[in-house]
C-alpha cells in the first residue's frame, strides 16, 4: 500500500520507471506521508510545463468569442453597465468620470439590486479596450472573465504544490483537469462576473490555507499579509458576485474553530488566538459591504440544463475526488479538513439553498476548481498504489484517459462537432 509512512520504500514515478538514475520523489521521511504519489518528474519541468497548460486553457477559451449573441444574464450585464453606449470618444480622463458618475448613479438608485459594481465598471473599460483594438462589445464582455478564468489554472496548480511540493505531477495534473473541465471553460467564457469572482476566491481560500498551515502565532508580518490578502480579495470577489458572502461566512467559522490551534498543535481559546482575529479582522470590509447592501444584488443563477451536462462529462473529477480524500487523509489531517471543508461545505449550500439546484455562477466556478483538487490528489492516489511498472502503466493510462476525454468533450461542445456534442447541448 502506498499510503502511511513509506520512507523505507518511496514510490517510483512514471519518469524514474524510465531511466534508473531519475530522482524520485514523494519518499516523506517524517510527518504524514500522504498518498505516495510518485510525482518525479523534475521540478526543473514544473514551471515550462505549467505554462504550457495555461496556454492550452486560453486556447480551449478563446475560440470565437463574439460568434453567439447574448444570453439572458450575459443581456442583464450589458445592459446594466450600459456598454451599448460606450464609445472610445474623449481622453481617459473622461472615461473615468463617466465610469464614476454611473457606479454613484448605480449604488444610489439600487444599492441592493447592483450586479456588481466592480463587474460593470472593468467591463467598461474593457469595452473601450477593446473597440480600439477592434474588438467587439460582445468580445470585449467576456474577455476579462476568460483570462481570470483561465488564471485560476495557475491558483490550482499554488495550491496543490504547496501541500506537496516534491510531488509536482500532482500539481501539473489538477492544472490539466482545470484547463480542460468543461465547467470552468463553460464559465470562463461567459460575460458574467462569475469566473472573476471565482479567481478572488481561490486567492481568498489559499491565503487561508497558508494561514491555517503555516503561519504561527508570533509572526505578525505573516499574519498582517494574508490577512490583507484575504481582505482585499474576498471583497473583489463580493464586487464581481453577491454569492462570495457564502465563502465569507465559511472562513469566519473555520477561522473561530480551526484557527486557534496553531501549526505547532497548541490550542487556544477562539478569542485568544492572534490568527483567528486575524481572519475575522480580514473579512470586517465584505461584512460591511454585505451590511450596506453595496452591491449585494442576487447573484445569476445556472439554468439547470448546463449544469447537469457539465456535471454529467466531469466523470472522471467525481470518480477521482473520494480517492483524493483518501489520499488527503493519509497527507495531513488538516489538508483533508481545508478541502471538506472547500467542497462539501458548499455543495450541501448550493443544494439546500432554497433547494435551488443550480447554484450562482461564481459558487458553481470554485466548487468544481476545489473539486479538482481533490480529483489531483485522487490520482496522487492511482500512482502512489502503482509500485510496480504495469500498475504503473495502467495509472498513468488512467490519468490520461481523464484528461483526453475531458479535453475531447470540451473541444467538440465549444466547436459543436463530434459525438461528444449529441451528449453536451450547450452554447
């Protein structure tokens, strides 16, 4: 078995079976030894083939973005940042007048119905971007949520590589799924501030993790900057989509109940804890923002037919995700905390909310992204019980396989050609 404490045996990887004198990793010679995942390729290949990921997830974006007309909530957008009327006309100047007068005009007639202040006023200056680049308003809507949506690869890829940074395959694996997983591509190519959102909350949920993992109680530098960190994005996050209070509430309540027992294992009282008060003192500005009613609209809903073909062609994410929680128990009992708490926690929101099924835009976003995490560890899972080569060779076809039908559906839905498109009728 692959998992527990394996130093004596440290699991061979795809590149070490190629070659005896590769280096292994995933060996733990103390502390929880996590799912053995035998992720050697060289660190060296992390960060080239990172990259080359993200620029598969901005090619499978990108395609013909002004080719369909609007949808309903992507017309509620424009409309209410009044783009139609946007032209590139007057000095920088002047945009930003006008960009204020309609933000003050926004907040003071319907502070509580705003879709996002912060939504309205970057797609604004996007437009005018982008007409003078030649793009169209269409185009232009949607080109902010596809780079951010895209950038939430590389938070994935953070995040797994700061719980196993010398099982770099596992990393480059969850950047892989999140560049290729019909949902997020879905999202990121909407003009909704949902995949926006998203990216601050992931931001958000990785300074907390570093928070909750690393940081002592004493190290006020530390604790002053993930606690700026979280304050200014959960509150970009609330300006893109209402639905980011829900995140909010969850890190104040894993912040009083998980917070005040240190990386040491020293417990204190709640109120005792310097880094409990520190991420309640982070979330005051989006408590204050929800308590004003600036910009805390209703968020836009999913129609429940993408949402259930996008959860129908993610197969492999749900088959792999209660292997990750295996194998994030055997890692570290607090990474098996963070992520339950990440993705179960506000799957049972999105179900029990109103029993509304379909979730908001920026919710259903991040669930499905933490859902790849734990699928990244799932197959950290797959590799660490291959310790032979054919064991081996059939977790790596495993993987593989994922990737290449995720990619394959993905490519034929946003195309509309190929088998895959009788199964996944979307736009």
């Amino acid at each position: 078995m692959a998992h527990g404490n394996h130093a004596a045996s440290p699991s061979v990887s795809p590149s070490a079976r190629l070659g005896a004198g590769s280096p292994r990793y995933g060996a733990h010679e103390a502390g929880p030894a996590g799912p053995g995942t035998p992720a050697a390729v060289r660190a060296f290949w992390f960060w080239p083939g990172l990259l080359l990921v993200m620029v598969v997830g901005l090619l499978v974006r990108s395609p013909d973005l002004d080719g369909r007309a609007l949808d309903n909530v992507e017309r509620a957008h424009f409309e209410a940042a009044g783009l139609g009327a946007i032209t590139t006309a007057g000095s920088p100047v002047e945009w930003a007048k006008q960009d204020y007068y309609w933000a003050r005009r926004t907040l003071w007639d319907a502070p509580a119905a705003a879709p996002g202040v912060l939504q309205g006023i970057s797609t604004r200056m996007a437009t005018r971007a982008g007409l003078k680049v030649g793009f169209s308003r269409e185009t232009a809507l949607r080109l902010f949520s596809m780079i951010l949506g895209a950038a939430c690869i590389f938070l994935v890829a953070l995040l797994l590589r700061s719980v196993c940074p010398d099982e770099p395959l596992v990393a480059l694996t969850g950047a892989a799924l999140a560049a290729l997983q019909l949902g997020s591509v879905f999202l990121s190519r909407s003009g909704t501030g949902g995949p926006v959102a998203g990216f601050f909350l992931l931001v958000m949920i990785y300074a907390g993790w570093r928070l909750f993992r690393d940081v002592r109680e004493q190290q006020m530098a530390a604790l002053l900057g993930y606690g700026a960190l979280i304050a200014v994005s959960s509150c970009l996050a609330f300006g893109f989509d209402p639905s980011a209070k829900t995140y909010g509430v969850i890190l104040a309540v894993a912040g009083v109940l998980l917070f005040r027992t240190g990386p040491n294992g020293v417990s204190k009282w709640p109120w005792f804890s310097t880094r409990s008060w520190t991420v309640l003192i982070a979330l005051a500005p989006l408590a204050a923002l929800v308590a004003f009613g600036i910009g805390n609209g209703v968020p836009d809903h999913l129609s429940m037919e993408p949402f259930l073909h996008a959860r129908f062609v993610s197969w492999p994410v749900l088959a792999l995700a209660p292997l990750g929680l295996a194998g994030a128990f055997t890692r570290d009992m607090r990474w098996l905390i963070w992520l339950v708490l990440w993705t179960l926690v506000p799957a049972l929101c999105s179900v029990t909310s109103g029993f509304h099924w379909a979730p908001p835009h920026a919710h259903y976003f991040t669930l499905h992204l933490m859902g790849i995490v734990l699928a990244a560890e799932g197959a950290g899972v797959l590799w660490g019980l291959a310790r032979d080569r054919t064991p081996g060779a059939l977790a790596d076809a495993a993987v593989v396989g994922c990737l290449v039908w995720m990619g394959l559906v993905t490519w034929s839905t946003i195309h509309g050609v190929g088998s895959a498109r009788l199964l996944v009728n979307l736009p």
